[in-house]
C-alpha cells in the first residue's frame, strides 16, 4: 500500500486550523441521502478514517454507508461536530501527561476544563432529549457502524439510564427483542432468577 | 501469599485471557452467548475487509433483525452501566440474554432498593456464584453493615481480588468492617475507596499498582498512614474524608501529586501540618470543627491550592463568636504564609470572609507570588475588604476569577466595627501600584446574586479603573439571559450598560457578556 509515499493526506483532525479551507468527505446513506461533511468531523468516523487511509481513494467519490439512514448520521455529524468544538475549549496544555506546572501557564486551564465538562454534560442531556427509544437505537447502530468510539459510550450510558430500575418487560420493548423461550423453559428461567426478583423493588 | 481458587476452575486458569469475557475458554457455561446464526450478521468492529464485508448486509434490515445484530460487546457495554441489579434481571429476556450479564466486568451492589436488609447480602452472593468474567474492572459495595456479616464481606472481597480488580470501592456505614488482611498485599488493585472500614494491617502493604486512595470516614493512625504510604510507590491521589484521628498529618511520598483533605469533626482540634515534597496540587475544603493549626511545610513542588474550608465552632454569644475568629484568623494567615510560592490560588468564601475581618483590623496578609487566582464570593459588603486585601497580596496575578454564590453567613459583631465604602475608598491609595500584570478577568454567577451589584459594580469598576495592562474581562451569566424573566433581563442589561460605561485605564482591555 504504501509505495514509499510517507504523506498521509489526511492530517491530524484536532490540528486543522479554523480558518483553513475545510476539506469536505461526501457520505451517501442507505436511503440515498448525500451529506457533504468537513473532513475533521469524517475523520471521527473510525470506518470512515480507515477507509480513506488505507486505500489511496480520492475524497470526491461519495463513500456508501449502505447501514445508516440520513436522519441518523445527521444527528451522528452534529454530535461529532459539537464534541470537536468542545474538545477544542481545552487549550492543549491541559493534556494528563503535562505538569500541573505547565499548566498553570494557560488563563485559567482549570476553568477551561470545568467549562469544556459543564458544556459537555449540558449538550449531552439536551441532545438526547427529544430522541425516541427507536430513534436512540438506531443511533447506536449508526454509532456502531461507524465506529465512533465517544459517541458509542455515551448512548450506551443514555441506554443504561433509560432502562435502570425499570420492569423487564420495559427492557423488553425498549431493545425489541423477542422472547424465543417457550413456556416451559420460561417458566424455569424465571425460577432460576426468582431471587434476583424477591425483596427489591420495582418502578 | 496463598492463593485460594474460587468457584470455577477458569478463574485461576493459566490463562491470562482477559479481554474478550466470552471467548470459548467457558466451555462449561450453559448457554453460549454466540450462537452460530447469528454470527453471520454480527457486525464486525474493525474496518479492515471494508469493501467486501458492507455490501454483504445490503440495505437497511429490519428493524428487529438490526437490534439483534448489536454485537455482544456493545450490550456489555449497556448493561456495565447498569446497577447490578438491573443487568441481572436481564437475563429472563431471551436465551440470547440469559446468561449474558455474567460477562459483565463491573459489579456494582447498592442496597437501596431492596426493602429488607437480609435480602441484600444473600442477592450479592447469588450474583457472585453466577459470575463468569475473568477479570474485574470495578466492583463496588454499599450497604448498611453489620459485624455478623463479616466473614460474608470477606468472601466478597477475596471474589474482587481473585478477579484481580482495578477499582475496589467499599462503602459501608457506621460499624467499622475490618479489611482482610490479604487485602493488604495486592498487586493489581489501582483505585481503592473505603468508608467506614477499619484499616490495620499487621504486616506492610504492598499495593504496587494503587494509583489513587479515598479513605472515608473512619479512624487514621499516623502509623498506619505511614505503612500506606510506603506500600503505594505509584500513589498519585489520595483523599481523607472526616478522617479522625489523625491530629497531626505527615505526608511521606514520593509519587503523590495531589491531596484532598475533606472536613474533620473531633472533640478535639485538629493541628495540620502537611510535610510533603512532591505535591503539586492541595485542597483542603469541607467543615472542620476545631482546627489549631493548618501549614504546609515544605511543599516546594506546590503549584495549585484550593483552600475552600470553614472552622466552624458552636458559640453561645457574640464574644465567642470573636474569640473564635480570633483563632480563625490565626490559622489563616499561617496558612497562607505557607502558600507564597502557589502559582494558582483558588480561595473559598468563608477564607475570604476572614481575611476581611483581619482587612478590617489591619492586620497584614503575606505577598502572594500567585498568577491565577480564584475567589468565591458572595459579593456582599462584608467581602470587600477580603477581596482588596487579596488582591493587594497578589501583584504578580495575570488572570482572575471571581465565582458569585451563595453565602448565608451572619457576621454580626462586624456591623460595629466596619463602613465598607470608606475603607474601600481609603485602601484604593495603595492600589495604584497594584494590578500591574493583571490581564484577563472573569466573573461567574452574577446573574443569580442580583441583589448584590452594588458590591459588584463598585468591584468591577476599580478593576477596569487600575488594571492597565487588562485585555478582557469577561462576565458570563447564561442562565439569566436564557431563562429568566424580562424584568430582570432589563435590569441586567442596565447593569452591563453601566459597567461598559466605566472608564478603563488599559486602552486594549475588551468587556464581554457572552450570553
């Protein structure tokens, strides 16, 4: 693959400065939709980013993401865009491995960290707000797809926070899976976990 | 060590097997969460076959097809964040499930939902029978302890440490369980939280991974801190939470980079004296009652502090009430002499409120060489001389931060002694030659302290008259612009106006309301 060239053409997305000309990656989805996206938040695509770097394949060709539907990797750009946005609020000092010495050196690095959290745990209540159960499923497997670490760990917390205390059955509809016990064995299922039911309360 | 197996053979296997929790090694498990079907049309995590592998699923699946096609991984991740509880439950889902929350790698037991104590340590031991995955990232107890259930407790812990846990937490209220001597000596643990336990072992501690330690609400003995502290040679973050005992604390390490010291409540006051060379960040905060002494001695390497603390004491009549700030005062201005050479300064409200009481009575305050500095006030009349005081102290500060919250204090006795507009007049005399360095200011929560911008204006104004080199100040409060209500949004702007208005003695200086 790499036949002696070095250059990487996709450079170091967090490094892109603002003002340059933005490169743009075009994605079409299932359903046809063509979403033109900077290349910083493309890279944040783990498919995507693997895609473009192991094949020499020109950016123009739109790249087909026959699992994700328009509506889902909308919402997956805006998340990514944000989550750059706000990692960007944190000057790069900050990092764990530099000394709190060079850290001080910042404005108020502390301040920009606990800004970036607020910012961060204030986008995220509020980008889930809305979303169905079917359409933060749907979400997770667009996440999935394209391999988008943060974005995945974050709606697999919001998933976890959505069931927590709730009956099974609600577990049930949410994930829509099919019971495939029959009743017999569902029957010895439920013995077998009876205390798991006993002495704790249900919502 | 003897190494006692538990449970299953797989557990003390050879194998050193830790990432995938359901490879095949578990062939003794009953069901096997991958079934054949399904493997099929499990979407592979890596991108490498990219090209090939996509166009196989074709368009977008059913609905029930695709949630069925989540791999198992991404369920494990769900269900890690469940409480115990609720992943258990799990399993009468489907045959898919049965079993697959034993994977887990994270057990987390709380005993608040369950209506009968005697139900809960029977629960955490069903679960611990039932559990399959090798290793533990996390495993976490909360309950009502009592001391019959010791040798239970042990058991459970021995489970965690069999599982060569990262992150052992034990929180148990008011009798004092006892940790396991075997406890003491564990190569993998790196986060331990205890509260309400006994520590006292009999040999050394050997806890050479341990990177960070919270230690609750129980008796401290310098001896046994010592033995701690020599066992961690990785320990980077420790906390004492109403730690008793503990009159006078030595702290002897050469890895810990920050110190929490959170509240104290004794008959007897605590004397403080941090020895510790490599520390670079410190925070002391909480409520202490009783406090003599608070230094830090040789702390060289000291860059960041936060000092957020209040000696409270119970005082019967306002001459005890002096009496007590008195010792206040005392304690404070020890502590900051020791604090000269912190870079980022970060000062409490109920800090501030006494150094405006030694304002107050003239009394000096040492030079601080602090670039950062951070003050929590309530803005109310009383703090003006803090923050003047404070600022005098600090020449060298570049960036300042002034966070607005809530303070309910009565100082009462200070009604006598204290006209806050004449002694904020007669101290700006010094101030010409202060604020040479000062550039960015910023100024947190107003919006929701309205009632004091009398303070504030008058604050924000002598900043904008005297700092010369300021580039900006920025004063932020979302939360009113937002959400309240057109009255106070008017009257709020009518205030910004009013400060855009003040003359500035640097011609660059920018005053923004990012809202």
């Amino acid at each position: 693959m790499a036949n002696g060239e070095n250059q990487n053409p996709n450079p170091n997305p967090i490094e892109a400065t603002p003002g340059a000309a933005a490169r743009t990656i075009t994605l079409k989805t299932a359903d046809g939709e063509i979403f033109e996206v900077e290349e910083a938040v493309a890279m944040e695509f783990g498919t995507v980013k693997s895609f473009f770097e192991d094949d020499a394949v020109s950016a123009t060709k739109p790249m087909p993401l026959p699992n994700v539907s328009g509506s889902a990797l909308s919402r997956v750009i805006t998340y990514c865009r944000r989550s750059l946005e706000i990692r960007s609020m944190i000057p790069p000092a900050t990092s764990e491995d530099a000394t709190a010495a060079e850290a001080v050196q910042g404005e108020g690095d502390l301040e920009a960290e606990k800004a970036a959290k607020q910012e961060r745990k204030e986008f995220e209540a509020e980008f889930l707000k809305d979303e169905s159960n079917e359409d933060v499923k749907e979400l997770i497997l667009a996440a999935n797809y394209l391999n988008i670490k943060e974005l995945l760990d974050f709606l697999c917390r919001s998933v976890a926070l959505r069931i927590q205390n709730k009956s099974v059955e609600y577990a049930r509809k949410f994930f829509g899976i099919e019971g495939d016990y029959t009743p017999e064995e569902e029957a010895q299922i439920r013995q077998e976990y009876a205390w798991a039911f006993e002495g704790v309360d249900e919502d | 060590m003897e190494e006692e197996s538990y449970g299953s053979s797989e557990r003390s296997s050879t194998s050193s097997e830790e990432s995938a929790p359901y490879s095949t090694d578990n062939s003794s498990h009953a069901t096997n969460p991958m079934n054949s079907e399904e493997e099929e049309e499990e979407e592979e995590e890596s991108s490498d076959d990219y090209p090939s592998k996509r166009r196989k699923h074709g368009p977008i699946l059913e609905e029930e097809d695709r949630i069925s096609t989540l791999p198992d991984s991404i369920l494990l991740t769900i269900l890690s964040s469940l409480c115990t509880v609720d992943s258990v439950r799990t399993g009468v889902l489907s045959k898919r499930w049965a079993y697959l929350w034993t994977f887990v790698p994270s057990l987390r037991f709380t005993d608040y939902y369950f209506r009968h104590a005697a139900h809960y340590p029977n629960f955490v031991d069903n679960v611990l029978l039932l559990h399959r995955a090798l290793k533990l990232a996390n495993f976490a107890v909360q309950f009502e302890y009592n001391p019959e259930l010791k040798p239970r407790v042990d058991l459970w812990v021995r489970f965690a440490t069999t599982a060569k846990v990262d992150q052992l937490s034990l929180h148990l209220s008011s009798c004092f369980y006892k940790l396991p001597q075997h406890l003491y000596a564990n190569e993998f643990v790196s986060e331990l939280d205890f509260r309400a336990c006994e520590i006292k072992p009999n040999g050394l501690v050997r806890w050479s991974s341990l990177k960070r330690l919270c230690l609750w609400n129980l008796d401290l003995h310098q001896d046994v801190l010592n033995k701690v502290l020599l066992g961690s040679p990785r320990l980077e973050f420790l906390e004492l939470r109403n730690c008793d005992k503990l009159n006078r604390l030595d702290i002897v390490s050469e890895s810990l980079k920050k110190l929490v010291m959170d509240s104290y409540d004794e008959d007897y006051p605590l004397e403080l004296e941090i020895f510790a060379p490599k520390i670079e960040s410190l925070e002391i905060r909480g409520d202490f009652y009783g406090m003599k002494k608070c230094q830090i001695k040789n702390a060289s390497a000291l860059v960041e502090v936060r000092v957020d603390f209040e000696i409270r004491m119970e005082y019967e009549d306002e001459e005890q009430e002096e009496d007590h700030y008195k010792n206040c005062e005392n304690v404070v201005r020890e502590l900051f002499e020791s604090l000269r050479q912190v870079k980022k300064l970060i000062v409490g409200r109920w800090c501030l409120k006494v150094l405006s009481i030694m304002s107050m009575k003239h009394l000096s305050s040492p030079v601080l060489n602090c670039k950062c500095l951070t003050m929590k006030t309530s803005m109310e009349k009383w703090d003006l001389p803090g923050i003047a005081s404070l600022l005098q102290s600090s020449p060298y500060v570049e960036t300042l931060v002034i966070d607005i919250i809530f303070s309910n204090h009565d100082l009462e006795f200070l009604d006598r002694i204290y006209d806050e507009v004449n002694h904020w007049k007669s101290k700006e005399v010094y101030f010409k030659s202060l604020l040479q360095c000062l550039k960015t200011v910023k100024i947190f929560g107003f919006g929701e302290r309205f009632h004091t911008k009398d303070v504030f204006i008058l604050v924000v104004e002598f900043l904008l008259k005297n700092a010369k080199v300021l580039e900006k100040m920025v004063i932020t409060e979302p939360w009113v612009m937002q959400n309240g209500i057109h009255n106070m949004q008017l009257k709020f702007l009518q205030v910004s106006q009013k400060l855009l208005s003040f003359p500035r003695s640097s011609p660059h200086a920018v005053v923004m309301f990012p809202f």
